[in-house]
C-alpha cells in the first residue's frame, strides 16, 4: 500500500460513510475531513458560527453552500491534506459544491476519486434510528452494538447519544434531500470517470476490503 491518496466518499446519511472514511484515512494515512463533524464541533463550542450551523442541522437542512464551501477549502490548504491527501466525507453534497470543488483543484490529474457506498434506503432507515454517536470523539455505536459500559465512549470516555438529527422527521428531511441535491452527484462524477460505486452491505469489515480493492485497483490504472 502507497501512502496518500484523494478520496470523496459519497453515500446516504446511515450507509456507513462516516465510519468507513475514517478507516480509508487511516489505511491511506491521510486526514479524514467530514464537514459533519467540523459544524458539529463549532456548534459544541457555542461560537456564532456554530450556533448558525447548528440551527440548519437540527432541521436536517443543508448549510448554506458559501459557508460550507470556504470551511473545506480552508481545510483542503493544510499542509497535511495539500501534501498527502485527505478522505472527503460529506461533501460535496451538491452538484454546485463539486463543481467548486473541481474548479478550485484545477488539474485533472488531482482531482479526488469518488466512491459511492451503496445501501438501500430501507436499510439506512433502519440504521440511522439505531445510531448512537460519541458527543466527544464521534465514534459510531448502535442500540444492537452499544458502548461496554453504560452508553460511555469505549474509545475516549465520553457520552455516547442519539444525534439530535437523527430524529424521525429530520431523518426523513435529510434523506429527501440526499435524492434531490446528492444523489444528482453520482451521474455527475459518473460522466467525468471518476466515480466507482461499492456495495455497502454486510461486515463493515468486508465493506473496507471492498473500498480498498477498488480504489487500489482504480489507482494502478490511473498509473
Ligand atoms: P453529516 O454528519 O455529514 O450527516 O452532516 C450533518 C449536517 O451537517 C448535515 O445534515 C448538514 O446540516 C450539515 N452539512 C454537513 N456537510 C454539509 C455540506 N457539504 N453541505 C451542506 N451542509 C452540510
């Protein structure tokens, strides 16, 4: 395995984006840049800036594109991602998002592969209401796969909870969204080659293996 890469993980809410893209970062050794856990973060710290995110998030609505964008290209100027790479999650979410994305990489030859992590909607639903986060590190756990002791973090100690948008009627809001904003994304890199879709079902064990596979494969192509 050759260190680095550049990945955008695309994928329902609930298909299992979140985890798998802080395992591809850590097997490609690159940082892992979710847009969901730097608003989440900022909203935890109460600044302004968070508090306005925070209000579109409980609702389960998109965060303006202008905002979302200059946080990820701040982000993306970093010394570690500019040099090595970064696993994208959750963004872009928006075909506006993509082509700023696009035009602000430039170059064809960096721009990031996308992976699509398929899983039917039936399922996610099901996942997403079982979904219980770590306020802290943001570690994924579930009703069926709950913390050791307590509903305390296994891995940093902090409270493991159900997200405040995983609620019924944001859960709904944020999957009509995904069918209307997102999921135009995949014809759109598909159309531009660089988009791979893998099956998301099954062991999320079985699931990485997959992603890595494929993207591996796809960079020996790419030379
Ligand atoms: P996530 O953890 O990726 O499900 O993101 C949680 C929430 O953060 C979303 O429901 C949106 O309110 C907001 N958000 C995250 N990424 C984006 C993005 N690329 N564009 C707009 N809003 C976003």
């Amino acid at each position: 395995m050759v260190p680095g890469v550049r990945l955008v993980v695309l994928g329902k809410q609930g298909a299992g984006k979140g985890t798998q893209a802080v395992r591809l970062a850590r097997h490609y050794v690159v940082p892992h840049i979710s847009t969901g856990d730097i608003f989440r973060a900022a909203a935890k710290a109460g600044s302004p800036f968070g508090r306005k995110a925070s209000e579109f998030m409980e609702k389960g609505e998109l965060i303006p594109d202008d905002v979302v964008l200059g946080v990820v290209m701040e982000r993306l100027e970093q010394k570690d991602a500019k040099g090595r790479g970064y696993v994208l999650d959750g963004f872009p979410r928006t075909v506006n998002q993509a082509e700023a994305l696009t035009a602000r990489i430039g170059e064809v030859r960096d721009q990031p592969l996308v992976v699509d992590l398929e899983v039917p909607t039936e399922i996610v639903l099901q996942r997403l209401a079982a979904r219980r986060v770590c306020t802290d590190c943001g570690a994924n756990y579930s009703t069926a796969v709950p913390p050791k002791t307590d509903w305390i973090c296994d891995v940093c100690g902090g409270e493991v909870v159900q997200r405040e948008d995983d609620t019924e009627a944001a859960i709904r809001r944020r999957l009509d969204l995904y069918e209307e904003q997102t999921a135009p994304l995949i014809s759109w890199y598909l159309e531009r080659r660089q988009l791979r879709t893998v099956d998301g079902l099954g062991d999320p064990d079985k699931v990485t293996e997959r992603l890595v596979r494929t993207i591996d494969h796809w960079r020996e192509l790419a030379g």
